[in-house]
DNA sequence: GCGATTATTTGGAATTGTTCCAATTCCAAG
DNA sequence: CTTGGAATTGGAACAATTCCAAATAATCGC
C-alpha cells in the first residue's frame, strides 16, 4: 500500500534480522537513498532532523549500523575521516578527489573483481575486498 | 660508516625533503624495518621507547608522519581501527584477518594493478588505489 | 666558535568521531 | 491492561590523533 518501494525493501530486511522498522530507520535509510552523495554520520543526523527534529546523533548511528548489518547501506572509511555511508550495493569501488574531498562510485565489473582476488595466495579467503582510489576528477556524475 | 644502510637512505630522503635526520626519526624508521607487522603508533612508541626512553607520543606521531610524507613508510587504515604503519615500499594490497586482526602484505602484479586502473571511466585521474581484503587467513607468513 | 635563526621535540590540553550507558519511551503479545 | 523486550535519547566517556606553546637542538653567517 505504501508507494515507496524501499520502505518495504526496508521493512523485509529488517525483519529478516529480527527487527523492527521504526520512522527512525525509515527515514535515516530513505535520507541515504535521496542524496547519493556518502554523506557522514553527522550529515545524515542534520537531513533527518529535517524530517525527524527530535532524533538524536546516537540514534542515527544506530540505524547507519543497523542498515549495514542488514546489508542496505555500505560504510566508507577514507583514511581516518568520517564513516561515510552508501545506499549503493552494486560492487563498486570509490574514488576520492583530493581537492573536493568529494567521493564518487565506480563500477567494477566481475572479470577485474575476479582478477583481483586471484591475487591472493592460497590460504588467504577473502569475504570481501575494498578497491579506493584517490586522485583528481573533472567528471561531472 | 654506519653498517645500517637503512639509516643512509633515510638521511637521503630526509634531505631530499629538506629534513634532519634525528635520532628519534631514524630509531622510529629501524623499528619499522626491524618488525614488519604494521605497529600502530602507540606499538611503535613502546618499542621506540626501549632505546629512546625519554621520546613522546607526539614525536612518534610526527616522525611517523615525516616517513610517510618521505615515501619511505605507508599508512595503512582498516576501518576505524588505528592507523598501522608499513616500511614496504613494492605496491601491494593488504590483508585484514578478522580473526586475529593481524595485517598481510599481498604483493600485487603491475597486470592487475593496470586492469584495476582500467576501471575508471574518462576524467577520473587516480594519483593512487588501494586494495584491502579481509577475510581468514590460514597462511604462516 | 658565537649568537641568531630555524627545525625538532616535548608534555599536556584540546579536538574529533564514535560508543557507551542508564533512563525513558514505544510496541506487541498474552 | 500489563509486562517484557526493543528502540530511542542525551549526555558522559572514550580512543586516536592533532594542536600548542615552551624547551631543546642543530645549522648558518660571520
């Protein structure tokens, strides 16, 4: 009945941990899937409180630790600057442009993620890599 | 004179950057070549401390800085966890065993290393990428 | 060598991002 | 209802790091 999908995306995923989708989580995760742009923590506390003004801080990194644990939401570490967070679940690499400091997805196709785990010896299994690259862009996406 | 050459290519790159080579800098570098299991800074402030017992937290911190700004050390973040410092210089990946948290260099071929590059679309210009896998490691080394 | 200048180190305070905690508040089921 | 667990809240606590101002050390022009 509720016209936006990813509230119900939400609801079952939530579910299937055994929790409950409460305005907080709805709106925190709803916030990441409007602005794709891997706001921080502290980012998302001042968009929700838009919607939510009495939401608290600790809140918000309660359901941005929720919705990872759910596998909705990616956590991005750059170096020792805020947890950044993303709706994205694509495999995708992140880019960093130094001078904006703003972080861009990159897709990666499974031919170069399966080349890069060949790299492993054996005795090493990887349940997940992380690709971050750092640079200039002049894109505009 | 000095029987350490590590030293001599410190005091060279030091100066390349117009820097001194202090005692504080070099027994910080030594410490790093001598255990190569990616100390935390707090790690190589109690090591440093055994032959320098008077250095401080914040020497360490800058000397360490200082190595890294040289090219001589890299820093190596996982997640939020303190930054971990590493003396090789060959381009390589790391390992993260969730396990026992220890750190694994992972060497990483110029061919993979130029596909990974491949994957980023025209007016991306990366300066770096880093690669971290994390996962279990049954491997000795 | 000798003072002037600059680099480096030092200890402690401050900062930052995040987590912890204890006290409510909110549901959901019996 | 009411009882129990889940979730939220505000503020204190924490950990890693950086900042700062004073002390120390090295280097340079003379």
């Amino acid at each position: 009945m509720n016209p936006i999908l990813a509230s119900d995306s939400l609801t079952q995923r939530l579910a299937d941990s055994g929790l409950r989708a409460t305005p907080q989580r709805e709106v925190v995760y709803s916030v990441l899937l409007r602005k794709r742009d891997h706001p921080t923590a502290e980012e998302v506390f001042a968009r929700v409180k838009a919607e939510l003004p009495t939401i608290s801080l600790a809140t918000v990194y309660n359901c941005l630790e929720t919705l990872v644990q759910c596998e909705l939401v990616r956590a991005v570490n750059f170096e020792r600057s805020p947890t950044r967070y993303c709706p994205n679940l694509r495999p995708h690499a992140h880019f960093h442009d130094e001078q904006t400091g703003r972080t861009y997805d990159i897709d990666l196709p499974p031919a170069v993620l399966a080349e890069v785990n060949q790299v492993l010896p054996a005795g090493f299994d990887a349940s997940s890599v992380e690709i971050t690259f750092r640079g200039q862009a002049r894109a505009t996406s």
